[in-house]
C-alpha cells in the first residue's frame, strides 16, 4: 500500500503484503492455492494449513458442494475459523484450487 500511495495512485487489493513465511517445502499447487485463499478469503495460509484441508476432506469431513465433469469435487472445508470452498480431486487426493465464495451457487454436473 505504501509503495501505491508513494506511486500517487490508489492501493488496490493485489499491493496489500502477504506473509512470506510457509513457503518452504511448497509446490506450485500448494502456491496456487495459497495465492486463491489470500486473494479469495484473505486468508494468509501456509502449507501445513493445506495439508490439514486436504487430510480433512480425505476423511470425509468436508462436505462435498457437487461433483463436476472432470471428476473433480467442489468441497466446503474449515479453516482457521472460515469456511473456504476448494476443488479436490479424488484421482491425486489433492486440494487443486481454491474458490470465491459466490462459487457456491454455480451449477454442478448433476444438475
């Protein structure tokens, strides 16, 4: 935001600084949805808080929103007192991306 107002213009939503820290041990899935949490929830993640998503929802404790063509799950799961919706895909057991909370209201396969 400083460097915005420093700039003369408008702080815009991308210029407000994230955590750095978690980083260590990422993949760039792991990123991608850290960056979707952030920009989404403002959320700030690490990767532990992924992992523990994706063991939640392997469990059977996220609750499952529809299932879409590619096979892949929308799925609403806790995290750090917010509810996110993320996409899982059962194939790889892993967290692909995570979703806007107006996701929610979209269509699924079945409809």
């Amino acid at each position: 935001m400083a460097k915005a107002r420093a700039e003369g213009r408008k702080p815009k939503a991308d210029d407000v600084r994230r955590p750095a820290s978690g980083f260590v041990g990422h993949d760039g899935r792991e990123r991608h949805a850290i960056d979707r949490a952030w920009q989404r929830y403002r959320l700030v993640l690490v990767v532990e808080d992924i992992r523990q998503m994706e063991a939640r929802i392997a469990t059977g404790l996220g609750q499952i929103v529809r299932r879409q063509v590619d096979g892949s799950e929308v799925h609403m799961v806790p995290v750090r007192d917010t509810v996110v919706l993320v996409v899982w895909s059962p194939l790889t057991q892993r967290i692909v991306t995570v979703l806007p909370p107006s996701a929610r209201s979209r269509r699924s396969v079945t409809d």
